[in-house]
C-alpha cells in the first residue's frame, strides 16, 4: 500500500447539516461547521467552517453565507462542492506535483432518495473523488459505538443529528426497519427562537438559540443538577430597546417539548415495525443514542421513562457517525452494505 498511498488517499466523511468531519487514516483531521462564506456577485468561496460561521448573521451585501445543507440532504450544490473541496485542501498542507485521487465514504440520511444521493455522489466527484461509496447514517453511527451490525441480533439506534433524527433497527448487516424525520438540532433551534420571541418579545439569531440550547437545552422541566439561567442579550421586538432575558432550563424543556414529542413517536413507529425476534433484543439491550441532540440534558431519562426501554447514549455521540465511517472505509470491500 506504501508506494500507492502516495496517489489514493482515503477520507471518510460525515457530511452533516450542522458539522462536517473528515477521518483520515483513523484520525479526525476536519471538523468544522458546516457553512460557506460566499462573494455575493461572483460566487467566490470567502471562508469555510469556523470561519464562515463566525460570519453567520453578520454579513453586508457583498458577502453571502450559505449552510449547503438542509435537513440532512444537498440543499445548494454549488456551495456543497466548494465546502467539500475546500475541506479536503485543510487535511493535506504539503504541496504535491499533482492531486491524489480519492477514495470516500460519505454517510447520508436514511430517508434519502434516489435524487438526494445523486447530489451526494455528484458533489464528491466533483470534489475530487474517484471511488465514493456511501453508507446509511444509523448504520455509521452504530459501528462507530462498537455496535457488531453483522451478527444475528437487533440492535436499535438513535442518531439526532443537525437536520435529521434517525431511527433504526439494525440486525446482519442491513436496515430491518427504519424511519428519518426533519426534527433534529435545527428544529430545536427554531423552536427556541420562536418561543424567545412570543414569550418575552425578544429577536434572537441563529447563533443565540444555539447558544441557549447548549447552555440551558434540557428535555425534562426537573432535573438533578440543573444548569444556572442564562443571560440572553437583544432588542425588544416593540421598542427596539436592548433587554436582557435569564432564561431557565425549565422554559427551554417547555419549548422543546413537541419537538421531543415527535421523535418518541418516530421511535415507537419504528417499534412497531420490529419483527418480534429482534424486538426482544433491543428490550434487552437497550437503544443507543448518538449525534448531537443525544447531548441534551435529560433526553435520556425521559425516552426511558416514556417507553419503557433503557436507553444509552454514546460515548462520544457527536463523533459516532463518523468514526463508523472511518470503520467502513477501512472495510470498504468487506462490507456488503456499502452502497456505490
């Protein structure tokens, strides 16, 4: 492999609505927001990542920033390309004679349809990819949690990402039953800024209802070590005046609440579905949780106390899906569920 690794180089990628992580040789070397920076007239990539995001709701006409994905799917595929490429050019600093082709495993929604993987293969070649392979987000997430996916047993899992919440049961190797809602990270935001501005009349970005949902985000109204209120900063809807808002932990459980709602249904929809055989081993192992929203206080506890099953979150959720990814990549021809 020495002297041919010089031309391939292997990435896996979690193209995610909210993050993108890039693996390479079993190390994360990218992981950056997923958001561009554009010259508004000329479409010339600005920033990328970190620094686009800094950007985010600050911008003047001249300068654009787009997030190329919108529920977990290719929103902008110009903008995705650019983002792909220009995050595969932050991995390799030193300067080369010509471009190694690339091999890649790219994860997508579950839910995905012919034309949104499309997008996903045509974005990565574009990007520079010879041999792209994808793989079912849930599936990634279970093999990054240590998850053996091929053996004759279910085992359930739960990915709230930024976009999407996948739910699946996995047993040899393939999807049993599976179900991919648009309620995920993004919604949750949404929601926190639409309750800041009925409840106390206040205007808040993008940045501020994340703001608030990783300082005080919480899916039960009591919890045993509660986070202290935090301080939100902005103009009064009415006066334009600057107010400032404490806002608890109890509130944001409250806002969340029909969000939280639609992903147990999601859940217990997928139950359903679940042969009895396979059933029986997710009773008794339990359901795993990953992605990003697996790290809100209390989801935990209240999925577990709503339907009856334990559930466990990951050790490290938000990197899950990735390091699944890395795993196929490494496996990329044993693994039959590998799609081309």
């Amino acid at each position: 492999m020495g002297f041919f690794s010089f031309f391939t180089q292997e990435l896996a990628i979690d193209l995610g609505t909210a993050n993108t992580i890039i693996i390479h040789n079993d190390k994360i070397v990218v992981d950056e927001p997923s958001i561009v920076a554009v010259e508004h007239a000329t479409g010339k990539l600005i920033a990328i990542g970190k620094k686009a995001r800094q950007m985010h709701g600050k911008t003047h006409t001249n300068i654009r920033t787009i997030r190329p994905l919108k529920d977990g799917v290719i929103a902008d595929f110009n903008a995705a390309e650019l983002m792909i490429r220009g995050m595969i050019k932050m991995i390799d600093q030193k300067p080369r004679l010509f471009a190694p082709s690339l091999k890649m495993v790219v994860c997508i929604p579950s839910g995905s349809t012919e034309v949104e993987m499309r997008a996903v293969r045509d974005s990565s070649e574009h990007a520079g990819g010879r041999d792209v392979y994808m793989i079912y987000e849930p599936m990634a997430a279970a093999i990054g949690m240590g998850i053996d996916v091929e053996e004759p047993k279910g085992s359930m899992v739960v990915d709230i990402g930024g976009g999407t919440t996948e739910v699946a049961v996995i047993a040899l190797g393939g999807i049993v039953s599976n179900k991919s809602i648009r309620i995920a990270g993004d919604a949750f935001t949404a929601d926190i800024q639409a309750y800041m501005r009925h409840q106390h009349n206040i205007k808040i970005g993008e940045r501020t209802a994340e703001e608030i949902k990783i300082n005080v985000g919480s899916c039960l109204a009591e919890l045993e070590n509660p986070p202290e209120d935090y301080v939100v900063r902005g103009p009064n809807l009415m006066t334009a005046m600057p107010v400032e808002i404490p806002v608890s932990y109890q509130e944001i459980a409250h806002c969340l609440d029909k969000s939280i709602s639609k992903v147990e249904t999601a859940i217990l929809g997928v139950l359903e579905q679940t042969p009895p055989e396979l059933y029986a081993d997710v009773v008794n192992d339990g359901i795993h949780l990953a992605g990003g929203g697996a790290l809100m206080r209390g989801l935990d506890k209240r999925l577990t106390d709503k339907i009856g099953i334990k559930f466990h979150v990951a050790e490290d959720p938000l990197h899950a899906v990735a390091r699944g990814t890395g795993i196929s990549l490494k496996n990329a021809d044993k693994f039959t569920f590998l799609m081309r």
